[in-house]
C-alpha cells in the first residue's frame, strides 16, 4: 500500500508535439503512477459541446451546455479517461478535424476551465486511493494552476520544425503555430513555463533519453 510522504504528484507542461504524452506515459509504467492527460479533457469536453450544438464564438451557449454534462473518471491501465455521462468517447473521435480546429477555442473560455479545475485536482485522491505510487498529469498549465504545489514540475519543448514533424506522423492536420499563439495568449490559465519548473528541451533526446533524465530527477 502506497504511503501517504511517499506519494508524488509530478506536473508535465508544454505545447503541441513536444512529447507530453509519450513521456508521461513511459514515466508512469516505470515509476506506478497514474497518467492523466489534461489536453485530452479539453478534446473530450470540446466532443461533448460540439455534439450539444455549441461554438466557442458563442461562449454562453456553451456554458450553459457545460451545466448538462456529469464528469466522471474511467481508469484503463495506468491511464485515467474523463468519462462524460458514464461514457469515454473513442480517440479518433477527439481528435477530428472538427475537434483540432474547436478545442484551443473552447480551452480558453473560463467558465469551461472553471469546470474542470476541481475535477483536475481530485485525479490525485483517485490516484492515492487507487494505490499509485504518485500522479502524473500532463498539460499546459498544470504546474502554474491545477498542481503549483506539486513535488516535480517539468515543461518540455522543442523547436517547430520537430514539433510539425511528429503532428504529421501522428496524423494530425492542426497548425502548431496557431495552437502556440492561442494557447499562450489566452487571458485564462495561458500556456507559460512555470517559475521554478525544470525545461527540457525534447528535440535532440529520444524518448528513452527524455524519461532517463526525468527519472533520474525524480529518484536520484
């Protein structure tokens, strides 16, 4: 059984392409720590309204929507999925075209931030209770709003080029340099390298390098 002194909430931040998730992921199958993937909120979220008939240029619609949508959690493997109305909608389906082209809109809207921020939080009581070593969540203002606080905090980056690269091979058709300038430009919770956070720049590492390095921060 995990030991409360012993549990570790770590904070993974960055833009577009920059090996969030492939990290966070690779981190918590070494070190037994549940994965959360916050982008993917925002994405299941953006799925949800869009299917309700809302538009992030209409903002109260789509808080009104918001009040009508019960979260929940659905954990498979290490990973844990915003479940909305007892459902995970399928991974193809939050990363459409529809949803790449909505879900920095929607991000940057308040009141939708607002809603997910207790739910964010509560992911480490699930991870304690769940007998995790730690909580792993990744994003873009996790370091500076949702975990501040949290034991590690790291912001990855990469040049545009590498960025552009990895999206195509991905699959996706989303412009990095249109998320970066709406991801940091918003007036809510805007993409920023934490103060006191430790940057890693993800394009000359490969994976294995860039989860060595972090291991080795975490358990010297």
């Amino acid at each position: 059984m995990t030991q409360p002194n012993t549990f570790k909430i770590i904070a993974m931040d960055g833009g577009a392409a920059v090996g969030k998730s492939s990290t966070s992921r690779g981190l918590a199958e070494r070190l037994n720590l549940m994965h959360v993937d916050t982008g993917a909120h925002y994405r299941t979220l953006t799925y949800a309204l869009l299917r309700a008939g809302a538009d992030p240029a209409n903002p109260e619609k789509a808080t009104a929507a918001l009040a009508h949508l019960k979260l929940d959690t659905a954990l498979e493997d290490r990973s844990a999925k915003l479940s909305i109305d007892g459902t995970v909608p399928a991974d193809a389906d939050i990363r459409s075209p529809e949803v790449n082209a909505a879900v920095s809109g929607f991000a940057a809207l308040p009141p939708l931030r607002t809603f997910l921020f207790e739910y964010q939080r509560s992911q480490a009581d699930i991870a304690r209770a769940k007998g995790f070593d730690g909580l792993i969540m990744e994003g873009r203002d996790i370091g500076s709003v949702i975990f501040p606080d949290a034991d590690h905090r790291f912001f990855l980056h990469a040049d545009e080029a590498t960025r552009s690269a990895r999206r195509a091979q991905e699959g996706q058709t989303d412009s990095i340099a249109t998320r970066d300038q709406m991801d940091t430009t918003r007036k809510t919770a805007p993409l920023i390298c934490p103060e006191g956070a430790i940057k890693i720049d993800t394009a000359p590492r490969t994976l294995e390098e860039v989860i060595e390095t972090i291991t080795r921060i975490i358990q010297p």
